[in-house]
C-alpha cells in the first residue's frame, strides 16, 4: 500500500468532502498543487408554466411512442426506418399537439394529455404516416364498444380485383388497423389480399379466409361477416380512436404508405387546463424570469 510523506490530510487529496471536491493540478510552473472546488447547495430548477407546458406535452407524445412503436418505426415515406422514422413522428406530432393547446387549452381540443406521471397512451388525432401511397376513402374503422373495420368494394362483385382497386389502387399491400383502447394501450390489425387466389371469384362469408389473410399480434377477438360488397371485420376492443394505413408496393422491392392519422372521437381524455396544473413547478422570482 502507498504511503504519503507527509501523511494524514496534509498530502493531496482527491474526492469529495462534505460539499467540496479535491482534486490535484499543476499551477502556471507545472508544479503540483490542490485544488478544491465547492459544490452549489442549491441547484436552480425554475420548472415555470411554459417550462411544464412542454414538459406535458412531450410526456404525451413519449407515452404515443412507447405504444405505436412497432408501427411508427417505418411509417414515414423517404426518412431512414428505426429511431430517424419515430423522431419524425415526435417532431410532426409535438407540433400538433402544441397547437392544439394553445389553441384549446379547456374544450374542442383534439388530443387528450398525460397527467404527471401518468402513463399509457391517451387518445387523440395522432399522426400516424405520411408517404406516397393514396388513402383510399373505402376502408373506415369505427370507435366506442367494439371496433368495426369496414372494408367496402364499389364494384358489382365483391372480388380481389374490386377489392384490390378500391382499396390497394390494383397494387399488392395491406391494410394495417390501428386502435387507441380504453386502457391506453394500442392495437393493430392488419389485413392482406392474396396474390394467388382467383382474382374475379366472388366472395362470400364461407369463402371469405381463402382470399384475405387477418393477422391479430394483440389476440383481440375478431368476427367477420360479409354482406353484398361489403367485408365487416368486428372487434371486442374498447376502442377510444382508430385510424388505418394503407401500404403498397413501389414496383422497386420497396414500401409506400399513406397519410394517416388516428379519426374523430368523442372522448379524448385530459385538457391542457385539467391536465398543466398537476405538473410541479418551482419557485423562481418574477425578476428572475418566474411566471406572475
């Protein structure tokens, strides 16, 4: 074990005593010498309105993520998949959940907001893809006690070919569901076309698995029924808010997707003036750059 010559606190120390440092430099000559620095009792955190106003709405948008993240980590059309593709969704939806505030802080606001500290997804007018693909206006989910998704045809037969031209534009893709629930959790359904089934077979409930494919990651339980050109998938989610993204092949061995936010709903949670004042703030004088 080391000795110091001079023993005791009289040799160079290092570390921390009480609120000061110690640590060893060198002074102008080179020659070594103590120093000691004080550590502040206090650290200042204002924590002001606007501060905490920010803070709730990145906490939102946080609990967005956490829930949407198997989705939105591809969902933007020309942004690179993984963290660049859910930045994006942060950036684009932060700024319209800000808006939204400062436009409807207590009523006809459009997303619902986290308390502090709470978790969960709260519903609200999320934007969930942008890209090339067109949104097709035959495709709607519905909200409140049992979701239904509603895959409608406009051409006299309800086949692969109407359904793929109404739906998909003629090209290969999906049609991917996507449900805020009432535990404020998400969940996801999505539906294929078959590429090798007859595409001018008329479809009916009996025959209605040999052309579609339904893929349920959640394990929600789903119905289907079919009546004339119409495919009505039924689901016993509580859903708050739904919304669907429709996504194409390029041609390139590549995806596109469509612009697709969560729909309407009538309930949408906390409002900025319900949801701010649980935030804490702090105590930072008016002169200081504190709130009146």
């Amino acid at each position: 074990m080391a000795k110091s010559k001079s023993g005791g606190t009289r040799s160079y120390l290092r570390g921390r005593i009480a609120s000061d440092v110690y640590s060893i430099g060198r002074d102008s000559a080179g020659k070594k010498q103590q120093v000691v620095r004080s550590l502040a009792e206090q650290v200042k955190n204002p924590q002001t309105i606007a501060q905490m106003r920010g803070r709730m709405i990145m906490s939102t948008v946080m609990q967005a993520v956490s829930a949407l993240a198997p989705i939105i980590d591809h969902s933007f059309d020309n942004v690179p998949n993984g963290q660049p593709s859910i930045s994006e969704f942060i950036r684009r939806n932060y700024a319209l959940i800000k808006a939204d505030v400062a436009a409807n802080p207590s009523e006809s606001y459009s997303f619902g907001l986290n308390k502090y500290q709470e978790k969960g997804i709260r519903n609200g007018k999320y934007l969930l893809s942008d890209g090339k693909a067109l949104q097709s206006s035959f495709a709607f989910p519905s909200f409140g006690d049992g979701a239904d998704m509603t895959i409608q045809c406009r051409g006299e037969v309800l086949n692969l070919a109407n359904l793929k031209a109404d739906c998909l534009h003629g090209n290969n893709g999906y049609l991917t569901f996507v449900f805020i629930l009432s535990n404020h959790k998400a969940a996801f359904v999505r539906v294929h076309f078959s590429n090798t089934a007859d595409q001018s077979t008329a479809i009916t409930a009996e025959n209605l698995n040999q052309f579609i494919t339904i893929e349920n990651p959640m394990g929600l339980a789903i119905t289907t029924t079919v009546a004339g050109t119409t495919i009505t998938l039924k689901t016993d989610a509580n859903a708050l808010g739904s919304g669907v993204i429709f996504t194409w092949e390029d041609g390139n061995g590549g995806w596109i997707h469509s612009k697709s936010s969560i729909g309407d709903a009538a309930d949408y949670d906390w409002s900025a003036d319900v949801a701010l004042p649980t935030y804490p703030e702090g105590t930072e004088r008016f002169l200081n750059g504190g709130e009146l």
